[in-house]
C-alpha cells in the first residue's frame, strides 16, 4: 500500500496563517498527544482521522492577517474492545478536548487492518483447506484485498459487528499480477475488531485462468496477455519549460494565477479540497466557490455470481481518498513545472504520517482562448489560452484514480477523473462465457460496473446567497410567433426546494443549471451567474429493493441541491459502511424538502462512469476521462480575455499571435 512505502518522520512545518491552512504534523500530534491524555480516552481506541475543524464560514470571510483564532482538530477514534466509533473536536491552541462522544456508525478501514486482515485470512485453516481444494499449497503469495462488506442483512449491523469481505488473489511469483487469477467462489468474512475471520463460504472452485497478465516491463513475453514482442520506438522528447518560472505564486496552501485567488485543502477522507475560490475582475476579488471536494464514490458491480453481487464500495466513505494518496513524481505523473503540497495524515496510534507531494500544481497550454481572422483584409487576431491545474491520483486497491481541477483564463473551471488501474476480474472455465461482463483473457472475465463520484460545490456566485434554476432549449410551436418552423427558445425553471431540484440530464434538450447571485445584476441586468455543464452520467441499472437501490440513492440523480449545513459534508451520509441506506441525498439530508430561494446553497454534481469493459482495459486500464465544467454564464459583462495580451515572439511564433494593424486600419 502506498501509505507504507512512503511512511516517514514528518517534516517540520511552519505555523499557520490563516483558518484554514491544514493541518501540519506538528498539530496532528499535538491533537492526537492531548486527546489520549485526556481521562475520557478510551483504552485501545485507535486513531482514524485526524484533520482540521474547519472553521465556520463566518470567520473565514471576516478573517484579517494578524488575527488569532481557536485552532482545533476533528479525530475520528474506534474502539475494538466495546464495538463504538467516537468523534472529538480537540483544540490545539488552548490545549483541551472540546468534546468527545460516541456516534453510530463503522468507521472506515485502517492502514492497519488492510494489513492484519490479510494476514488472519491467511492463517485461517477453512481458508487454507479451500485453497488446497484448488491446488494451493503455497499461500505466500496469495493476496487477500479487504473488500467492504455492503449490507447484506441485519447481521451486518455495524452495533453487532464491524466486518469485511476480502476476496483473494493468487500470484505465481512475488512480482506477478496476482489479479489475472483470481480465486473464484471464496469469499471470507473478518471481524475488524477482534480481527478474527468469523465465516468462509466455498461456492465450488474455478479453474485459475492459464495466462498471466503482467505489466512490469521485465515480466512481459509472448505467454502475456496481451502477447509482448518488445517494446516501441521512442517517440522523441516532450521539454516544457517555462524560463521565467510559473506565473502562480503560493503563500502556505494561498494560491494566486492571473485572475484565481484559492485555498487548497487535504484531508484523509476526501482528499485535494478547494476552499474560497475567487475571480479577480477589474481590481475586485469576486467570490466563485466557498468549498469544492469529492464528497462520495461509489462503485457497484452489475454481475450476480457469488463472488460479484456484492461488491459495491464506496470508496471514499469506506477507506477514505487522502490516506490512499500516491507520492507524484515529476516526470511521471506530473510534467513541467510543478509545485507540490504534501499531504499529512495519521497512523492509527495519532502519529503524523506525510505523504510527499500528495497535490500536484502546474500550469498548462490549453491550446487557443479566441480567434478570428478578418477574411476581407486577412488580419488574424488570435490569442492563447493556458489553464491552472491541481490534482492527486489515489490507489484503491486494484484501481487508480486522479483527480483534477482545471481553472482556466476565461474564468471557467473543469473538474476531471481519470480511471486507470486494474480491474476487478472473475474466473470461467476455459472457453465459457460470462454473461454479465467481458472476457479479456483465456478463463478471465471483468463483472459490468459503474463508478459514480458526488462532486459537493459549496456555491458563492458574487455573494452568500444563490438561486438555482434549469434551462432547457425547445421548439417553438408552430404559430404566429414560428410561421417558418425554424424558431426555438431557452426555457428557464426556477428549482426553489430540495425536492425539486433532484434533477437528471436531458442533453436532447442541451440541458443545464445555472447558479445564479440573489444579491447582484450584470450590466445587462440579470442576475450574475455561473453555468454547470453537465458531462457523463448513466442513470444506475439495479433494481428496486437491492442493496444498491438503498445505499446508493445519490447516484440515482446527476444533480442535487441543498442549503449549507456544515454537518452534511458526504452524499451517502458521514458512516456508510455496513449502512443500509436512508442517510444522506435521497434520505435524511433531503427530507425535510428546505427552501432553495435565496440560499446558502450547496450543489451536488453525479458525475457518471459507465464501464462496459473492453478487451484492451486489460491488464492495465488505459485512462478513460469523465467530468464536468462550470462556465460562467452573464458573470461578467463580455468576452473576460478580451484583455489577454499577445504572445510575446519568443514565447509563440515569429509575430507572437498578433498582426499589428496597418495605417489603413487604424481609424482617424
């Protein structure tokens, strides 16, 4: 796991400047040493998280430099040996426990428990004797995945038990892909807190498929999937460079590039956060976002073989985004120059744990930003756009993700997911097929899945309080006000309450939101605001009365709106492992059916991953990309970048983008 290979002694870091700035090591363990000296802890309970309490909306917009605040940390504790989960707000500057109570809920997997699980799957003689059922002797190298349990029934109740369901793996050496062989038919059910495996369950094996699926350069030979003969000629070197250094400047997490000014966050559960993203527009600092994350994803499986049925994870609520953050390379991961941010969790005794370089930062071409050419004199006018990206790549389990944020010179901004990695994959016999997924190898098929993330924008169009309403483009009908048939319209519906703004796409109808200020017009007169531009989303395929059906209520619309409550920060509810459902969007979130109208308004975007495996996505995944964008709609009074000025000739080309005019063109 990568937290493991990059577990270090954390750096010093300097004392924080402003409320929102993460937390440092130094305060995680100041956190974590004052709460386990506090007569309160519980003996044996294990550290989960440890982040900031983010401070409330009030003190961030009212605070100054030089003003001093009550820093205070939120850690999340389990106790194995009395089966609760414990949340506490610790502060750090007066050096006291604030509160600490007990909560309903299982919390997520532990670095620990990944650990331990597999071990004590390994040891267990059931488990062993249905391996030798299979051939196995050798059970080093098998490798057990602690897969989330789901909710199967009311024996996974997290008040009786907090539990697992590994699924295991087989290598044929140290190095191998263990994932082109999987054990079909075994699944194993462990106990997290006794870490005690209390059941294996044996549906017949399945002969391991007979091909490996190696990736490393010096496994790969003609017996692969797919078959290797060698490796391609190099294509010729890629150099970005940028002489003067990159236009943003960085002050602690304060992020300022051309017109952006924002704040970037981390914690371990959802990972990269954007707090108090602003325009700058003519000298005025024009507020966009208060806080922008992944609040959820999950990833349900659509194959009712025994091993598949019940995988479905959500694998920010279930094991958490930031912990599982890779290290980046330059070179690798990010190309140009890049400006990294470490990311600070925790281990499960509160020690600080630094993952290097979890947040990558650079700038990119992003190809032209305006253009025209006047046909009549030839003169073209053209100038180049360039975009801020922001971004971290998380590993879970077999899959990677990354996560980017992309601001561009026109005020726009792009969130991205690209997926890559390994599949999960099940085992046939040799010349059968699956009839819910995809054969990529001899023996070895990947299960039809969906992967659905919950984007949480915390809205800020020009001020505290938004509206949000649909527009959709129609036919006029036929009449006096269309006598050529050719006439058509924006419709715009104002969404005034949670219910109604539990909103699908519709791109027939080139469907989308806008978010629009109650507090300030445009020149022209309407309200500013900003447009969502819907992009991916496949309605989900399980039926009513599923486990899925239940839990997974948020991926059952692309957009959600609610007004801000700080204690609802996660689609499917804060616990929602072993949960059945009923907590979060579609639940108790959205029940009381609140007012929009002039709110604090909070939106949540599904953005939709709809995974019909191919052949060529094994053994590793080729990135495939899913996102959204938010434009800004009547925001400002034109063209934002009219101002942009030419390339200069020995950035672009031999004129730097930009014909002076002649003396005929200039007008007396």
């Amino acid at each position: 796991m990568t937290l493991a290979a990059e577990q270090q002694p954390a750096a010093a870091a300097a004392s924080p400047n402003h409320p929102l700035e993460p937390l440092c090591a130094e305060e995680i363990a100041s956190a974590s040493a004052i709460l386990a000296a506090h007569p309160d802890f519980p003996a044996g309970a294990r550290f989960v998280f440890v982040e900031l309490a983010e401070p409330p909306k009030a003190m961030v917009s009212d605070f100054r430099p030089g003003s001093g605040w009550d820093r205070r940390a939120a850690i999340l504790l389990r106790v194995p040996a009395s089966r609760t989960t414990m949340k506490a707000v610790v502060s750090i500057t007066a050096a006291e426990v604030v509160s600490l109570r007990e909560v309903s809920g299982a919390t997520p997997f532990t670095f620990e428990e990944f650990m331990a699980s597999e071990q004590a799957v390994i040891a267990d003689p059931r488990w062993q004797e249905a391996m030798r059922r299979r051939g196995v002797e050798d059970f080093s190298l098998a490798m057990v995945d602690p897969w989330a349990s789901g909710y199967t029934g009311p024996q996974d109740d997290p008040g009786v038990r907090r539990i697992a369901r590994p699924l295991t793996f087989l290598r044929s050496h140290p190095t191998d892909n263990g994932y082109a062989r999987p054990v079909e038919g075994l699944i194993v059910t462990v106990d997290l807190d006794t870490m005690e495996v209390v059941e294996v369950v044996d549906h017949g094996a399945v002969p391991f498929p007979p091909k490996p699926g190696n990736y490393y350069p010096e496994l790969l030979g003609p017996d692969n999937v797919p078959a290797f003969e060698g490796q391609r000629a190099p294509l010729k070197p890629i150099v970005i460079a940028q002489p003067e250094g990159p236009s943003f400047e960085v002050d602690g997490h304060a992020v300022s590039w051309a017109n952006w000014r924002l704040r970037i966050g981390f914690t371990p559960r959802e990972g990269l956060v954007l707090h108090d993203v602003r325009y700058v527009d003519k000298g005025i600092e024009r507020p966009v976002l208060h806080r922008a994350s992944l609040s959820e994803m999950y990833v349900p499986y659509g194959d009712p073989q025994p091993t598949h049925w019940n995988k479905n994870v959500f694998d920010e609520g279930e094991y958490g985004l930031g912990w599982l953050a890779n290290p980046l390379t330059l070179g690798c991961d990010c190309l140009g120059e890049i400006r990294y941010f470490d990311g600070f969790v925790n281990d499960q005794d509160g020690r600080p744990v630094v993952i290097k370089n979890a947040i990558c930062m650079h700038e990119e071409d992003a190809s032209i930003a305006w253009k025209h050419t006047d046909f009549r004199h030839g003169r073209p006018e053209v100038r180049r756009s360039r975009r801020l990206v922001i971004s971290f790549v998380s590993t879970v389990g077999n899959y990677e993700y990354g996560f980017y944020w992309h601001f561009y010179l026109d005020g726009s901004i792009e969130f991205e997911i690209k997926l890559t990695g390994i599949l999960s994959l099940g085992a046939v016999p040799v010349g059968e097929e699956p009839a819910f997924g995809t054969m990529v190898a001899p023996g070895l098929y990947a299960p039809n899945h969906e992967h659905y993330f919950s984007v949480r924008l915390d809205m800020r169009v020009d001020g505290d309080r938004n509206n949000l309403y649909e527009v959709n483009s129609v036919a006029e009908p036929e009449g006096p006000t269309n006598p050529h048939g050719n006439a058509w319209k924006t419709v715009k519906t104002r969404l005034r309450s949670e219910s109604e703004a539990q909103r699908l796409p519709d791109p027939l109808a080139g469907r989308t939101w806008l978010v629009a200020s109650a507090e300030k017009k445009s020149a022209l007169g309407a309200p500013t605001a900003y447009k969502i531009e819907p992009g991916a989303y496949t309605r989900p395929l399980w039926l009513p009365g599923s486990q899925q059906a239940s839990r997974g209520v948020f991926a059952t619309k692309q957009l959600w709106a609610t007004p801000f409550d700080s204690e609802q920060r996660y689609a499917a509810g804060e616990f929602i492992a072993q949960h059945p459902g009923g907590d979060g969007l579609g639940g108790a979130y959205t029940a009381g059916d609140r007012s929009l109208e002039d709110s604090d308004l909070v939106l949540w975007y599904t953005v939709g991953a709809h995974h019909v495996v191919r052949p060529e996505d094994w053994p590793v995944m080729p990135v495939t990309k899913v996102g959204f964008h938010l434009k800004p709609f009547g925001f400002f009074d034109g063209n934002p970048v009219l101002d942009l000025p030419p390339e200069r000739p020995e950035h672009g080309g031999a004129t730097g983008c930009h014909c002076p005019p002649s003396e005929d063109d200039v007008p007396n």
